[in-house]
C-alpha cells in the first residue's frame, strides 16, 4: 500500500494525502477524515525517509521545464535558452551548497509532483519555466506557500509566494526591429509564438511599436504565429509568407528567438533567396550557434548566466528569510550582436 492507493481509495489526489499525513491545515475536515480512514482501514505506513524530512529545512530547489504534449526532442535539448539556464543554475545552487532536480511538465496533471514534493519536504522551492503554468496550480502553491519563481511567463501575479523574474524583451525587439530600419528596411516580417507567454508578447510590442514610431506599415499578413518555438516552425512560417505575399515580399524578418530564426534562414536558403543579399534577418537570445550559421546571425543577446543567477539567488533569499523580494524582477540588460544577417535593402 503506498500514498497513491490510498489516494485513488479515498477519491482524492496524492497531494492531498501528503498534507494530510503531514498535518497541514489546509483540508477540508470532511476529507482529511475520509483519508485517515483510509490509513486506518489499510494500516497504511507513510515513507519514513519522507517523515524524518518533516521540519528541516531542504536544500533541494526544483526546476520544471513546462511543455506540453510529447515531442520527439524535448525543451531541454531543443532550446539553447532553457539548457544553458539549467547549466548556469546548476553551477550556481552548487556554489551555495543546494542541489537541483529537473522534470519536464508535459501536462497539468504532472503539477501534483511539484506539490508533493514541497509538502513532502523534499523540495524547498522551485523554479517554472516554458509554456505558460496555469492560475488554478499557481493559486495551490500559493496556498500550501511553496516559494516558486516563473521565469520570462507573466508581467504580473497576484498569488501569495510566487515570483516573477524576466528578461528585458519590449526593448530588445524595438531596438532589433530599430536596427532593420536603419538598413532602410520598411517592410519588416514577424515570427513569433504564442503572445499569451510574457516574453514573446513584449517582443511582439516591441516590434509593432517601432513600425508604428517610425511610421511604417503594421502588415497583419506579415506575422506569424507559431505555439513551438522551434527550428521547424521557423521553417514552415517562412515558406507560408513567401507565398501568402508573392509580389510583396517583406525584405526583412525579425524572428522572436534564434530558434525560429534558423529554420527561417533554412527555408529561404531553399526559395533561392540569398542573406541578407535579398533578404535581412535578426534573432533573439544569441544562441551559440548564432554565430556558426551561415552568414552568421545577427541577434539580441540577453545574459543567461546572469537571469539564471538573479533566478536562483532570489529564490533562496525567500526560502532562507534572508530578505523580501519584489514580486517582479527584471533583467534589463541587453545588446544587439551584429553578425552577417542584416545588410541595406537593395
């Protein structure tokens, strides 16, 4: 017998028998009673390990990368932003004598083990990052006062112990779309994700914003929308705009992260449309392999060692009662890298 049968006989999650073993006050009488009878009817015995844990502080801090649906190459592997965060972050909490466990969240019913192992004393706080963590599981970790940063998801929260750290993206995409029109670029394409996540909205801002500031046209038939960051939908966008706006061509993209960038560079490449000879492009992130392609990229650059240090030092500060931390953090350092992608529009 162990916590998720007694869960699954007692109608309830195995989140809910931890708190409940663990005397948590947050349950509702007529359910604690209804899982302690459980216990009682079972014999049940919870995990010594897990209850000798109960009260000392941990010096485990979780970092759970969210996306959801299986794919074949997982958000670690595929994003040079995120696996560059959990080197830096490893690096980091080593040094301050703390140690990491990663999971990927593939959807929302793998959130309960982020809850049971903060109420199992196993974690002391964790770090969400990738697709965007609903408000129903934020609101329980508020609840049970799981310290937990979100990292580049929203611009605001209002849920008890949880923290906003993000990167500075409005500002970077005006200036990298800024950039373009200083080559003389006017007709300026977009590839983006989905808006709804903070950092790729902002950088959507940021690009509308400096159209309109420099009085160019904000062509809706220019932007396109793509839920995965990938290589691939960088790829697929970029032939799907060549021909949605044949005879119009844009002469430049702005691309929302170097990810998409490279499948766009690749998808040009094959239409017989040399960089940036006929057309520019610019990235975001300055992955290292930003600076390999061919011609090399020209992207944003945002510190990842930096954000991951700011991330992780924050976060402590809150498990340990060092010191308050406001709810938003930001990075707002920045730079444009000038590579070889962006060139006057013939």
């Amino acid at each position: 017998m162990n916590s998720e049968e007694i869960a699954k006989l007692a109608g309830v999650s195995r989140s809910t028998v931890s708190r409940v073993i663990n005397g948590y006050s947050n349950v509702p009488p007529e359910t604690k009673e209804r899982v302690e009878q459980v216990i009682r009817e079972y014999g049940y015995v919870p995990n010594t390990s897990a209850r000798n844990l109960a009260g000392k502080p941990s010096n485990v801090i979780g970092l759970f990368f969210v996306e959801y649906g299986e794919l074949k190459e997982n958000i670690i592997h595929s994003s040079p932003f995120y696996s560059e965060f959990l080197a830096n972050a490893i690096d980091r909490l080593k040094k301050l004598d703390c140690q990491l466990v990663v999971s990927i969240i593939n959807k929302t019913a793998d959130f309960d083990m982020v809850e049971t192992a903060f109420i199992n004393k196993t974690m002391a706080g964790c770090i969400l990052m990738g697709d965007i963590v609903p408000n129903p599981v934020l609101e329980k970790l508020g609840q049970i006062e799981c310290p937990t940063m979100l990292v580049n998801q929203r611009s605001s929260i209002d849920y008890p112990n949880i923290y906003l750290m993000n990167t500075e993206n409005y500002k970077g995409a005006y200036q990298a779309v800024q950039l373009l029109v200083r080559y003389g670029h006017k007709k300026i394409a977009h590839i983006t994700g989905s808006v709804e996540k903070s950092s790729i909205k902002e950088r959507f801002e940021g690009y509308r914003d400096c159209l309109l500031h420099n009085q160019l046209p904000f062509n809706e038939s220019y932007i396109y929308y793509s839920h995965i960051h990938r290589a691939e939908s960088g790829y697929q966008a970029v032939l799907k705009m060549m021909a949605d706006n044949k005879g119009d061509e844009p002469t430049a993209i702005f691309a929302a992260n170097d990810l998409l960038a490279f499948g766009a560079m690749k998808g040009l490449k094959e239409l017989g449309l040399k960089i940036p000879k006929d057309i520019s492009i610019i990235g975001y992130d300055n992955a290292e392999l930003s600076q390999y392609m061919s011609p090399p990229l020209t992207t944003v650059q945002v510190s990842i060692e930096k954000i991951a240090r700011m991330t992780v030092d924050s976060l402590l500060m809150v498990i340990r009662k060092r010191e308050e931390i406001p709810v938003y953090s930001q990075l707002r350092e920045f730079q444009i890298i000038e590579r070889g992608s962006v060139a006057e529009v013939r």
